[in-house]
C-alpha cells in the first residue's frame, strides 16, 4: 500500500460534496459525458464510503454504432433506455465490469461510460489497492475503477441520484475547467469520433499519452 505521504488529502465528504440530482444532468449523451468530468462517484458500503472524482468518460450516443444501444433494446442493455442517470453495469471479455450511466430521455438508448477516477476518500477499503505503490493506478481504467469502487453486477439499474441508493453522484467544491477530448480508446467501430473527455494535466487518466492533447 503506498505511504501515506504519497495520498491525496483526504476530505471532509460531508461538507464537500452535494448530491446531483437528475435536474442537473443534461439530457444529451455528449453534454453529460463532459459534464461528468470533475464530479463524483459514491459507493456506501457496510464497511464505509468509497468515492473518486471522475476524470476520464467516453460518450456513446443515439445511433453509435459501438455502443450496446445501437441494435435496439434487449434484457441486457435496457438500463440504457431508461432516463438519464442510472447505473448501466456490464460485463467485458468476462473479465472486467464497467460502469456507465444513462444519458437520455426514458426510451432513448445511450450512455457514458466512466473510465478513470481520482479516489478521493476510502483507500483502505478499495479492491485491487493492495500491494499497490501507485495511488493512480488503482482507478486508472473502466475495469479498475469498478474494482477499487467496489461495484458489481447487483448494482446494474441502480438510480444514481436517488436519495435511497447506495451508490450515488455528487458534486464537489473543486471544479475543473481544463478538459481535453480525443478519439475513444480500444475500438474498432466509430473510432475516430472525439467522444473521450479527460481532465488535463491529471495524472489519473488512462490510456496512451500520443491521445493527449495539453
């Protein structure tokens, strides 16, 4: 585990975040992606609160051809067509979860997916933390990011701004203003659309530097 003197400042979570609610997310697939960057995604657990600051999403819109929505709805893609803010969990390669929030109005399919998180509070309880020596490895991609919040396949159709849901989105004081756009990452079809969005200069993103745009 990395020393101490290698963590973020940890923060007041009380104080410091708000909870979003549905008002504040923009019905649009893209706007909500960029939207995202520099907010917060919660997970209450038994054993505490874990939460990372979003600092890399990629948007898949009405019609995108690469995303679980194009084909129309099935059982396993239907949170997509529920209203903007629900949890969207999958699967990939039978390995990874990613989690992805849905992004239109009720009936519409599309998401955004979250790809990297600074972990702001709940080091000790995150998966994939230990023997860890780098803090920004651990949120570092969509599949680490599940892992380290905790999320799995029991959170999938969860309301991310419910009141009542354990696994939620805020808003914090520190707001982010520097963010970049390029191609999304590990596609084949629809990859040259700029749908990735990433806070610039952050360490915590993933993905290789040559996309990078400072």
């Amino acid at each position: 585990m990395p020393s101490a003197s290698h963590l973020p400042a940890r923060l007041d979570m009380n104080r410091d975040l708000r909870r979003i609610v549905r008002a504040d997310l923009p019905v649009d697939t893209v706007k909500l992606a960029r939207y995202l960057i520099g907010k917060v995604v919660v997970h209450d657990t038994a054993n505490g609160r874990l939460s990372g600051r979003i600092v890399e999403t990629e948007a898949y819109p009405v019609g995108d051809v690469a995303g679980h929505a194009f084909r129309g709805r099935t059982p396993r893609n239907s949170i997509l067509f529920l209203k903007r803010g629900y949890a969207y969990v999958y699967l990939i390669y039978g390995v990874s979860l990613l989690l992805n929030v849905s992004s239109e109005k009720a009936g519409v399919g599309a998401g955004v997916l979250l790809r990297a998180i600074e972990p702001l509070d709940g080091f000790e309880l995150m998966d994939g933390a230990r023997g860890k020596t780098q803090w920004a490895d651990i949120g570092r991609g969509p599949g680490r990011l599940t892992k380290a919040m905790r999320v799995d396949l029991s959170h999938n159709g969860l309301d991310l701004c419910s009141t009542s849901s354990s696994l939620w989105l805020a808003v914090m004081k520190r707001k982010s203003d520097m963010i970049g756009n390029s191609v999304r990452i590990g596609l084949t079809q629809g990859a040259s659309h700029l749908l990735r969005f990433y806070e610039r200069g952050n360490e915590y993103i993933s993905g290789p530097k040559r996309l990078l745009k400072e």
